[in-house]
C-alpha cells in the first residue's frame, strides 16, 4: 500500500510543473579567495609597480592626460611624452577610488553593486567575427550583433551586456549609434559604451540619458554603462585610451582598467614579473581617473596569461592564466578595489579545447575571486570570434557555478534521518518520501548536458554537446521578447539619432 502511494505520487510530480525555482541574477561568491603569493610577495610586487611608475613612469600619449598627470604632482617629460608617477600620488588616488559602485540597469532589478564578493558575468566581448554550425564563420553584422543581445538577455546568468559581434556593415562615425539603440531596446541589464573618442562617448551618455529618462543626477548618482580600458603593453596609454579615462571619469561612469599582460610577450615571461607591469598600468591609470575627478567610478582590473613560445599566440586556461588571476585578486584586495578578470579560449571552434580552456578560467576567476568575469561566455579564437554554440556550452558552465553560489541549508530536514532509517542496507534512496517530496527540485537540471544512457543517446541521433547547442540558442532566439519599455526607448533616442546622423554622426577620434 505504501509502495503503490510512493509510485501514484511520483506520477503526479512528474506530471506537474517543474517546483524547482533558481534565481542567478544577483551572485555572491561562495569560497573565500585563494592564493598563490604569499603576502610578503603581494607587498613586494605593489612596492616594484611603485618603484616602476616612480623611476620609470609611462609613456601617455594624450597631452591633456600628461597635463593631469602634472597637476597631480606627477613629473612629466614633454618631449619623450614620459610620466612619472610618485608613490603618494598613487597612494592619494586609491584614497579616492571608491570600494563600491553602484551599477544601473534599463531594469532596476538587473542593476547590481560592484564590489568585493559580488560575482558579474559579462559574456564574451570585442570580436570581430561570429560562427556557428548553421551558417558558419563570418565578420561581425549589426544582425549578428542583435542576435548575440538577444541571448545575452535570454539567460539570466548573464549580468551584464557585451559588444559580442562588431558590427562591421555600419560605418564607424555611425556605428555607436546602432549598438546603443539595440542596447536600449533589446536588453534590460547593464550596458557597455566603447572608448573611442569624446563625441562617440557623449552621445552615447546622451542616449542613456534620453532612452531611460534620466535626469543629469540620475545618471551621475551611478554607473549606466562601463568601458574597458586597455593599456598599452608595456608601460603606455594611448590617446583614445586616455581620453576615455577622463570622460568616463567626469560623467561619473566606471571605466575597467584593464592592462592585457601576455607573459613572455608585453609583459616578463615571469607570474611575478607580468603582475608588476600589470599593477603599475592599473595604477596609472586609476590615478589619471581620480585625477580628473576624485571619487570617480574606476574598476581595477587584469586579463593576463602567457603566451605560446613557437607562435607568440596567447594562450587561455593555462596555469600561468590561473595563477596570474588569483594573483590579481590578491593585489586587488591589497588596494582594497573591487576588480574585473576574464576567462576566454584559444581554441578556433567549439571543442573540448575551447570548453577546457574556459572551464580552467572560470574556476581560476571563482577561485580569485573576481568581481567581474568577461569574456565568460562565447569567446574564440583569443576574441577574434564569438560562437553561438560556444556561447550556449559556456552558460552550462556558469549556470552550475551559479548552483555553487546558492547557501546550503542544512536545516534537520536535510540532514534526511528519516530517508536513511527507512533505506535497508543494500537498498535504494529512489522511493522514500524524502526523495518523493524533493525530487523535482533537488537537482540542477542541465541546459546541454545529456545524462541518458548510450542507447537512448543513440536514438536521438547521437549528437555531441556541441549539436545539441545549435538547438538551444536557435530556440532562445525564437523565444525572445523585447523587454518591458523597449518600445518607449526606441522612441525617446529616435530623433535624437537622426539628428546627430544628419549633422554627420561622430568619428572615433577627434
């Protein structure tokens, strides 16, 4: 009687909807961060990035930039365009850099704070290219670029927005114009601007401002979009670099300092070596930030790994990527910034090359404990293309670290005395109550992941994860729906687009 109760109830709950509820908008990391210096060694690398800005400064390029630097006691050499940073010119810009960020969203709950502990998920960003099994490799379009919005809205471990696909058929004085409207108008969470020279940057300031109604404080009060600024490896800032550095700053948005140190290439070959030049980018440049306006939003930030010997590619998920990660959060924490990272791969398709190599950055970052994780999801070829089946199998992968984040409750319930009084020795779990009361929801359920047995798998055609991919973002795509107000933005920023197109639009440097 009481195994015929168990079978009738676990047909109702396998005829029922799903119970089993997640919620991976707002992470919090779930380990506490690991180490691979010591802290003697941490205090050694912040002591040589200072002696290196000091005795060696940087090269940066961007006279207003050079101006500020001087202003802030900086020692500036006009004809080699050198600055030369003292110690407690750094030391007074990390007094000013703020600890948290508010961070804003089209949709206030996908708005998120930046700050230690915190875990955001920024997919793969900056690629030239798209390629997927359908319709193959191929240059980044405005369609492709909606496209990859469309899946980044899709699923909710995504956090944040990311210039996926660069779409390359709309003239570039023109092109911020369309990734801003496809931003406001097929997405809801945080945005991206890029850093391509000031009129591109105020107009794009004026679109957030117009498409989600902000008042100027409003949009002062937190930070609507980001921007990654890359250094020049080694020791220089550019100009559209630094130019971004201090718009961003002034209209109280964050910029992501992000030196992109490839040991044996732009940095040492050395871990130790690589984070010193590293440290002293990131420095410089939140220096110039606070600078041009104390208390700005500045994120620090590293993307760091090494490169192959015989080609002088860079290379992904290897221990030098790991350990140049969890070094990174350690002199992050040692500034007491919250601080970006990134995974990524390599690999020139989705195979078990690229899903290896962003599974070992993504456990490096989690292990590092990044606030930030770009290039989380989609990322090929070292950024040279952005793959929708990559894309999909990544999302797995941050979905289960997701799972991890989740507190265990450890109420008596869960301890399951009653299931392991009622189980014999030799005997199953599949019947007992516990298990009928909870087995809807106990589980993650995997998105790619095929858990039948070889026969069943046979069945259906044998497909690997990567083909299986192919049929969840086809079917994420058919599924979209534009969010809540996407109508009303499009309206707000439509005149203004086609007034600043006639005027002739912006070019990326001025």
């Amino acid at each position: 009687m009481e195994d015929s109760h168990r079978r009738r109830g676990r047909a109702a709950r396998q005829s029922a909807a799903p119970a089993r509820e997640v919620n991976y908008r707002h992470l919090r990391h779930p380990f506490p961060p690991q180490k691979v210096l010591s802290d003697d060694a941490v205090a050694a690398i912040h002591d040589m990035a200072l002696k290196l800005l000091e005795d060696l400064g940087l090269r940066v390029l961007l006279p207003e930039a050079r101006a500020l630097y001087a202003s802030g006691g900086a020692l500036v050499d006009e004809e080699t365009e050198t600055v030369r940073i003292g110690r407690d010119i750094a030391a007074a810009a990390l007094s000013t850099a703020p600890h948290s960020i508010r961070i804003g969203a089209a949709n206030p709950e996908r708005g998120r704070v930046y700050e230690e502990g915190a875990l955001i998920f920024s997919p793969g960003s900056g690629c030239p290219n798209v390629t997927d099994r359908l319709r193959g490799r191929r240059a980044g379009s405005l369609a492709a670029y909606e496209e990859t919005l469309k899946l980044h809205q899709s699923f909710d471990v995504i956090h944040k927005l990311g210039p996926s696909a660069e779409p390359q058929d709309v003239p570039v004085h023109l092109r911020h114009y369309a990734m801003m409207r496809a931003q406001l108008t097929l997405a809801d969470k945080p945005m991206f601007v890029y850093a391509r020279g000031r009129r591109q940057a105020e107009d794009s300031f004026a679109m957030i401002r117009l498409g989600l109604g902000l008042s100027e404080d409003d949009f002062a009060a937190a930070s609507w979009c980001t921007t990654v600024i890359n250094t020049n490896s080694p020791r220089q800032i550019d100009k559209p670099m630094a130019e971004g550095i201090i718009d961003f700053a002034r209209a109280g948005q964050m910029s992501i300092i992000t030196p992109f140190c490839l040991a044996g290439a732009m940095a040492p070959v050395t871990v130790e070596g690589a984070l010193v030049l590293q440290h002293a980018e990131c420095l410089a440049g939140i220096t110039l930030a606070q600078l041009a306006r104390p208390g700005a939003p500045v994120s620090y930030g590293g993307f760091s790994s090494n490169v192959d010997m015989k080609s002088g590619a860079p290379a992904f998920g290897t221990p030098t990527h790991i350990r140049m990660a969890i070094g990174t959060g350690q002199l992050a924490r040692h500034v007491g910034l919250p601080w970006r990272s990134a995974a990524g791969s390599a690999s020139n398709t989705a195979d078990m090359q690229a899903a290896g190599e962003n599974h070992m950055g993504l456990w490096a970052n989690l292990m590092a404990n990044a606030t930030m994780v770009v290039h989380s999801a989609g990322w090929l070829e070292g950024g040279l293309s952005f793959g929708y089946e990559k894309f999909i199998n990544d999302v797995e992968a941050l979905q289960t670290l997701a799972e991890l984040c989740q507190p265990l409750a450890s109420t008596e319930a869960d301890l399951a005395w009653d299931a392991l009084q009622d189980v014999a020795p030799g005997g199953h779990f599949f019947a007992t109550q516990h298990t009928m009361d909870r087995f809807d929801r106990a589980f993650y359920a995997p998105l790619v992941a095929d858990l039948t047995n070889h026969g069943t798998w046979a069945a259906s055609g044998s497909l690997t994860a990567t083909e299986r991919a192919t049929a969840i973002w086809q079917q994420a795509l058919a599924d979209y729906r534009p969010p809540d107000g996407a109508g009303e933005r499009a309206a707000r920023i439509a005149d203004f687009i086609a007034r600043r197109t006639e005027e002739g639009g912006a070019p990326p440097l001025d």
